[in-house]
C-alpha cells in the first residue's frame, strides 16, 4: 500500500485547518479594535452609543480567551509525524524487512 499521497493529504489538511484558526483569531481582533475604535470616534456624537459599542468590542476581544488556540500545537506536532514516516516512506525500499514491517505497522496505527 502506497502511503505517501495519505500522509500529503493528512498535512495538507492540518495545515489548513491551523490557517483556518489563525484567520478566525485575526477576524475576531481586528473586529473588535475596529468596534472599540468606533465607538471612540462615535463617543463626542453620541455618547450613549458608544459606551455600548466599547461592550460588544470588549466582548470580541474576551472571545479569544475560549477560542480554541490550543488545537494548533496538537496539530502541527502531527504534521511532523506525519512528514516523518513520510520522509521514511520515501526510503521504504532501502529499509530492512523489519524496519519495513515497524513502518508499517506504525502507518497502520496512525490511520486509527
């Protein structure tokens, strides 16, 4: 069984999935400084608005706290196993009968 275009795929979607996170945190900053910001600009207009737009933009930026940043370390641990037994995937021919079977057996166990 060829395993190297699963292990391409498997770090093409990590990637992808921490780009995604990265996206979302920048969206949520940037959204509530340009809130807090308006509501500073609206605040000699209309003061009673901007005391509730200073609110929701504080509450964009307290999202970050439960955002969850936490998933990106796991993922791209994952990525460097996955571009290991890549790596040695390419070299499967030039291994051992029984580094082979560890191989593989190792590849086994990721897909679970």
């Amino acid at each position: 069984m060829d395993f190297l275009p699963y292990f391409d795929e498997q770090i093409e979607i990590q990637r992808r999935a921490i780009s995604a996170f990265k996206i979302w945190v920048l969206v949520l900053v940037v959204t509530g400084i340009l809130i807090v910001i308006l509501s500073v600009v609206l605040g000699n207009i209309y003061p009673a608005a901007s005391s509730d737009l200073i609110k929701i933009g504080g509450g964009f930026v307290a999202i970050l706290g439960v955002f969850p940043g936490k998933e990106i370390y796991p993922r791209r641990e994952t990525i460097a196993k996955y571009d290991c037994l890549r790596q040695n995937f390419s070299n499967f021919d030039h291994l051992s009968v029984d580094d082979q079977k560890f191989l593989t057996g190792l590849a086994g166990q990721m897909f679970k």
